[in-house]
C-alpha cells in the first residue's frame, strides 16, 4: 500500500526517463528514500519500481519488465544493461573531454566569468568515482595556467596520495 504514496510524491525530475544525463543510480537513491519515508519494505521495492520512471523507461518497463516475475536488482540491471550503454559513456567522455573554460564562454557569450565558472563547475560529473580521473578532467577544463594551475597540481597530487 505505501509504495502507492511513493508514486504520487514522486515528481517528473526525480524519476528516471533515460535522458541524456538521466543517471539510474542518481534516481534510484531518491526512490528508495521516499519508499523509505511512505513505509514500502524493502521487500516490495519491485511493485514501486514503476513509479520511479518516465518516458522511453516506462516504455521499457511495461514492454520488458512488467509482470515477468522480476526482482527489484533485476529490473535495475535490465535497465541499466539497456540504457546505460558503452556508447553513452563515450558520449559523455567526449563531450568531457571537449568541455572547457574558453568552450563555456564562448557558448555563453552574455554571461560574466563568475558565472561561466559556475557552469563549469556543474557540469555534469558527479558519476564519477574516480577522484583522480575527476580531477584531472576539472584541470583540464579549467584550462588554468600560473601559480594557481601549480597550486591546484599539487592539492591534486596531495588527494590522489589519500
């Protein structure tokens, strides 16, 4: 009963829709607290699942999931396994990889420094596990040169030792 108040706490932003940048795992932390706070055991996540879904992955749900006796992991993995592809990884490394301070104000041509810096920063990154890989790429985007390009080495160097 409780994972129907889930469904209809649930907003459009939270849910999972397969969008560029829609991360599972991202989405999941939220389902999982509001199942938490409406009281749904951990038992019954597989009858919410649905709830935390929108667009091509309530599509997929319905046509691949739904009523196949699946277990909450298992409908995770199917979706990950689905939308979650080697190709959108390298999608996102290359539009990484490409994305800098000169990229975001040239893209951004009104706004001031402050605020470039800013869209820099909330880039969409937050995937990443590998601190020393992150690092590395806000080196790289940041395009910093001087003493503060040698500072920031150096306190990446300092939490790579970690």
């Amino acid at each position: 009963m409780g994972w129907r108040l889930v469904g209809r706490h649930h907003n459009d932003k939270d849910k999972f829709g397969s969008e560029k940048y829609d991360i599972l795992d991202e989405k999941i932390k939220v389902f999982k607290d509001y199942c938490r706070k409406a009281g749904v055991d951990v038992g019954q996540y597989h009858d919410a699942y649905s709830t935390m879904l929108k667009g091509r992955a309530l599509q997929f749900y319905f046509d691949y999931l739904a009523e196949k006796g699946l277990s909450f992991e298992q409908m995770v993995i199917k979706c990950k396994e689905f939308f979650h592809t080697a190709e959108n990884q390298q999608l996102y490394m290359t539009e990484w990889h490409g994305t800098n301070m000169h990229t975001v104000i040239e893209e951004n041509p009104g706004k001031d420094l402050q605020t470039c810096l800013e869209i820099l920063i909330s880039f969409p990154v937050r995937q990443m596990t590998d601190v020393s890989l992150y690092l590395s790429l806000c080196l790289r985007w940041l395009n910093i040169h001087g003493t503060k390009g040698r500072q920031i080495h150096e306190m990446t160097h300092a939490l790579e030792a970690q």
